[in-house]
C-alpha cells in the first residue's frame, strides 16, 4: 500500500536554497542496510552513503517544506543536476526519488520500492552512491549518483 504523493525524475545522465539545518540526512546503517538489501536481492551492487548526495537532498527537502511546494524543480528553477553541483558532486548519473507523507524510513522506501520510476532508479545500474533526506511535513528525498565515470 502507497501513503503519500511520490514523485519521480528521469534519469539525467552527464548532463543556495535554504540551509539544510531542520532536514534529516542521517539515517544511519539502517537505510544503507534496507536499501543495499533490496539491491542484492536483484543482483546490484551495494550504494555508499554520499555527503554530497545527502546534502543535496536535504537542502530540497528542507526547502520544499518550508516553501510548501512539491516537486523535482526547485523553487529557484533549478534541477537536480544543477542541485547535486552545487554541492560539489560531478556525475555521470544522478536520479531523484521525493515522496510526502510516509512518517517512517520503511514506509517511505517501500512506497519507492512499488513504483516501477522509483524503484528503477534506486535498482539502476549506475547508481553508486545516495543520499536521504526528510523534512518537516514528512518530506523525502532521496538522491543517488555516481561521480565522474
């Protein structure tokens, strides 16, 4: 069962907001573990937890909620790849998973995990890295990556 509004963003392959304070990027080994378990089951490598990726994250997150808006642009037009530099992250694959709603890591991941986008970006082939963030209002994001390649 889906809680929540999900949204997904396309791969973009080689293609400031507000602070990231009140936005959780720290889940420890529990979301690695949950996400890396859901990967080897479908034989993909495991992800690492990317500082940069995760700082991405929450900062769209945090300004999500506080700006009260949902989606994969940010409120100052940019996208996930112009978010993902910002921090420093050069990439060869970057993806974006958002969600709203799921109080809790294990729902939002299997709400991730029973969308076919959701689910095809965290299972991709070239992710290396993520990062999770939630905001208040219960907003997720998720960022996976691999840099240069």
């Amino acid at each position: 069962m889906r809680r929540g509004a999900l949204g997904l963003l396309l791969i973009l392959a080689l293609d400031g907001m507000a602070s990231a304070h009140d936005a959780t990027a720290d889940f420890g080994p529990g979301a690695q573990s949950r996400i890396n378990a859901d990967r080897a089951a479908r034989d993909r490598g495991p992800l690492a937890v990317s500082v940069p990726l995760s700082r991405a994250a929450a900062r769209h997150a945090r300004d999500m909620a506080l700006r009260g808006y949902f989606s994969h642009t940010g409120a100052d037009g940019s996208t996930i790849a112009e978010r993902v530099r910002r921090e420093g992250y050069g990439f060869c694959f970057v993806a974006e998973n958002i969600a709203r709603g799921q109080t809790t890591l294990d729902e939002v991941l299997l709400s991730w995990m029973s969308s076919d986008g959701h689910r095809r970006n965290i299972l991709h082939d070239q992710a290396a890295e993520f990062g999770l963030a939630r905001a208040p209002g219960n907003v997720w994001v998720m960022v996976l990556g691999r840099q240069g390649c």
